[in-house]
C-alpha cells in the first residue's frame, strides 16, 4: 500500500459529513441555509454540528485501524504493521513514489472481504500483488484456500513477510501452504487454476496496466474464474478499459473503499460477427 495516496483518500471519510461552506458572520448565507442578522449562533450551530461529526468519525476510524493493526499481530505473533519509509524500499521498489512508504490493509476488512466472496476458497489460489509484510496472506490463511502466494519487490520487506510466515501462530489457520515470492510484479506469470488477486493499491499507473494485462492474457490463454480485489482504488480506470474484467459487487462489501472485479470470456471477433 502507498502511504502518500492513503493520507490523500481520506477525503473519502467527508462524503459522510454535509460540509457545506458556512460564513460565520451574521446576515450572510453562503451555505444555502436562510439566515437573518442576529442569528449568529444559528450558523454555528450548522457548521459545528457536521464538523464534529466528520471529526468523530475520522478520529474513529484512525483508532480502529491502529487497534486492528496492533491486535492482529500481537495475537498471531507476527510484525505486518508499519506506515514508515524505509530506505530499502526507495531504492528498489518500481511504479510507486520514492517518498511513499509500507502501510498494511486492515486485517478485518480483508478477512470480511474474502468472506464476501461467492467462491468455495479451497477451489483458489490468492495472490497478494504488492504483499509487504504479508498480512493480506496471513488474513487468507484463515481461508481454505489451495495456496497462497505473495509478490513483493522489496527485498527488506520480503524477509520480514517470510519471518512472519514462520511464525504465524493462528488456531483458525485452514490453509498452510504460504509462499513469499521476491520479485517484480510485472514479471509474475499468474498459476493456473481459478484465482483471487489482491493489490491494496501498490502500483502506479503503469505498474497497475501491466499487471492488470498479465491477468487478462492468462484468462485469454486458460479462461477460469479470476476475482480481482482491488483496495483503494485509485487506477481503476486502468482495469476499467480490459475487457474480460468486469465490475462485481459481493454482497454487503463496503464497496466506497475496495473494488471487485470478475474475468469474464470475451468472444472472439469471428464469434462476435457469427452472432
């Protein structure tokens, strides 16, 4: 995950607050709202009220990440947290900003994103693109899924993503075999068999098309059901313009902060023109 487009998504959180702008002097209305001299307090009392709100829910939300984030891996014994930047990863990492750093996806909103899916998991393989430390790897391992690769292309965070796979102590764990993989996520040829991709927006623009590319020609080659899971999602108009990948919503996915998509056979043109 890029930390810098993270900060920047935030903005996100204001859909939830009506903040429109508000004078707070009397006799003006710039919000829309009728006011009169001498109501001063009214327009206070507009513009507090949402403000707080959206402060509230930021504030919320900020500790519920940190205690998600600390709990899971002081219970699993394992180290998957972190919004740093680490020189390492400046050096070697392609497609994303050289002042961004590591920063995890929520291990709840994972595990009830997996559990959103319509799939029986021990049919797929997840592979996390951009995975870090692992934590989106550990989270699938409460899943039944046949095997679980990640792709990270920072050696520093590798090694600590294979230390924590060693360690990971989790009595719900239903799949075991976890595979840590160093390399460039534009050089990773996807396995065979159904899949479910995880990216939590690691990529850049052109990062983003290539893989998203290596995906479709692999389903062009081998047509099976591929789910890609897409957590913040700033470069969905890259998938947007690959054909087989279409938009699917699980049901009862907060879809405001991840997106899913689904490979889909696209017909041939001699097919296209039969029909």
């Amino acid at each position: 995950m890029r930390f810098k487009s993270d900060v920047a998504s935030a903005a996100t959180f204001w859909r939830f607050g009506n903040l429109w702008p508000i004078w707070f002097g009397t006799g003006n209305n710039v919000s829309g709202i009728a006011c009169t001299p001498g109501m001063g307090h009214l327009h206070l009392t507009f513009a507090v009220v949402p403000i707080v709100a959206v402060v509230s829910l930021i504030v919320t939300a900020m500790l519920d990440y940190w205690v998600d984030d600390r709990y899971f891996d002081r219970s699993f014994g394992v180290e998957t947290s972190g919004k740093g930047w680490a020189s390492p990863l400046h050096e070697v990492v392609i497609g994303r900003d050289a002042d961004d750093g590591y920063m995890p996806a929520p291990a709840r909103s994972i595990r009830s994103l997996l559990a959103s899916l319509p799939i029986d998991h021990a049919d797929f393989t997840f592979v996390d693109l951009g995975s870090g430390k692992g934590r989106a790897m550990l989270v699938a391992a409460e899943f039944a899924f046949r095997r679980i690769v990640g792709v990270e292309l920072s050696p520093a965070l590798d090694a600590v993503a294979r230390t924590n796979v060693a360690a990971f102590k989790n009595p719900s764990q239903k799949c075991f075999a976890l595979e840590p993989l160093c390399m460039d996520a534009r050089d990773f040829v996807p396995p065979d068999g159904p899949l479910v991709v995880f990216i939590f927006n690691a990529f850049e623009r052109d990062t983003m098309a290539r893989v998203v590319g290596n995906l479709a020609r692999s389903h062009d080659a081998s047509p099976r059901p591929i789910y890609l899971v897409y957590f913040h999602p700033h470069c969905d108009d890259v998938i947007a313009k690959v054909p087989c990948f279409h938009r699917f919503s699980p049901a009862g996915a907060l879809t405001d902060y991840f997106e899913v998509h689904k490979a889909v056979a696209v017909p041939s043109p001699a097919a296209r023109r039969a029909a």
